[in-house]
C-alpha cells in the first residue's frame, strides 16, 4: 500500500451538498465543533477552520443567460506535490509522505504562520489557544492500513473517489469527456499536480475562493532555496550547543535569590 501514489477526485457534478464528508471528517479526527452564526447562506461554517478540515461550499451561479444553478464544491487540503507550506514550514512539521500526500507534524509546529501566508488555496488554519496549525491529511493513517479516508467512505453519490494516480487520472478525463460541454479537470497542470483532483461543472473562475492559476509564492521560492538552508543549520548548531551544555554543566538550575541579601 506505501508504494502508492494516492489521488482523491471529486467530481462536483455529482455533489449535492448533503455534507456526508464534512461531518465525517470532524467525527474521525475529533475536532470540536464552533458556535456559528446565519450569514445569509446554507453554507456552515463561513469558512475552513483550525477544527473545519473539510467543508462543503455553496455558491449561487447566474449564468450569462440568466439561468441560476448551485456550485457545491468540497474544499481542503489539495495536498500539492510542490508544496508551498512545505518549503515555507522552517520547523518541518509538514511535510510530503511516501503516498504523495502533504504530511503534518503538530508536535513540531512552532506556530509561526508561514505556511498559512504560503498556501496559495489558503488552506492551513492556525489556533492561537494551541498556538499550532491544523490542516486535513487525507486520513493518512487510514490509507496506510488500507481504509478509505472518512470522507470519501461516506459519500452516497459516488462524488469522491479515491484511488492510484493513473487509474484517477484516466477516470477524471473520461468523465469530462463524457459531460461535455465546460467540465474540466482541475489540479493536475499547476503546483507539480495536486493529489486532489476536481471535475467542475463550470471553468474554474467561476467557482469561489478557487484560484484560476495558483502558484508558489516567489518569496516562499527564495526563503526555500536561500535562506532557509542556513535558518536549520542555525538551528541546529543552538541544539547542538544546548546539548554540549547539558554534557559538561548538567541541567540548567534556577538560582533562588536569598532574602538576606547572601
């Protein structure tokens, strides 16, 4: 199973917004739920969340002739192959694993935001009571032992698939070859590939806080082949130092101040 390379697609044409997925996810990773409150659409929350992984979108569309439809699309994590919040995490808290997925460490989060300003689907989300980042990983544990991601065992309608890449990526095209008309295949032509791949009903611009062209940023581009290098080497040298400190003076003790002034 290791020797995969996983893809999830979601075939949005097929999606009706019975949010199956997004409540699956919370139960099996155990976030907590959030008091919300009504902002004039059927979608909730307003957003992805440190404890929102997966969330269904609703979007009212009026085409150019005047006919209105709904967009549901399910967003998360797209898990690119050349990640932004990958090069941008200094601490390696995220990272790729051997299934193609983007990986996250919360033990080694340090909190400091990189990748959510990275990301160029604005995907991680950062809680400042727990000061870490949280993000889907595409129940990676469940692959490893042979599951489907929680997700996609509860959908219904056959909207999300999972599977290897080329078996996906044969199914996607076919399936808009067979809808004709505007469908596309979203995800495979930008950011090295992503491991979720979309079928939309529409051309991506029509689709809400879904970038048409996402890129990795250029500053993240430098930090990752400039600066960062030296960052971890820094790193490791204050490590490196701290535990020759511990070898010859043992551990750091806190030195009492005596009331009579001794």
């Amino acid at each position: 199973m290791k020797d995969i390379e996983y893809i999830k697609l979601i075939d949005t044409t097929r999606c009706t917004a019975c949010r199956g997925c997004q409540v699956a996810c919370k139960q099996w990773n155990e976030m907590p739920a959030s008091k919300t409150s009504q902002f004039g659409s059927y979608q909730n929350p307003p957003d992805l969340q440190w404890n929102t992984w997966t969330l269904i979108r609703f979007q009212e569309h009026v085409n150019k002739d005047g006919d209105f439809k709904w967009l549901f699309r399910k967003d998360g994590c797209m898990h690119c192959t050349d990640a932004a919040c990958v090069k941008a995490c200094p601490s390696g808290a995220l990272f790729h694993t051997e299934i193609g997925t983007v990986g996250l460490n919360r033990d080694a989060c340090i909190g400091c935001k990189a990748c959510t300003s990275a990301c160029p689907f604005d995907i991680p989300k950062y809680n400042k009571e727990t000061e870490k980042v949280y993000k889907c990983d595409l129940c990676y544990s469940r692959l490893l032992a042979g599951k489907q991601p929680a997700c996609v065992l509860s959908c219904i309608t056959g909207a999300l698939t999972i599977g290897d890449k080329e078996t996906m990526m044969k199914k996607a095209y076919d399936r808009v070859e067979q809808l004709g008309g505007k469908a596309v295949v979203y995800g495979d032509k930008f950011v090295g590939g992503t491991h979720v791949i979309y079928i939309l009903a529409e051309t991506p611009a029509e689709y809400d806080k879904l970038p048409a062209n996402p890129k990795v940023p250029a500053s993240v581009v430098l930090w990752k082949n400039l600066f960062k290098p030296f960052t971890l080497i820094g790193m490791g040298a204050v490590a490196g130092m701290a535990a020759l400190h511990y070898l010859i003076k043992g551990p750091h003790k806190v030195h009492e101040k005596n009331e009579g002034g001794e």
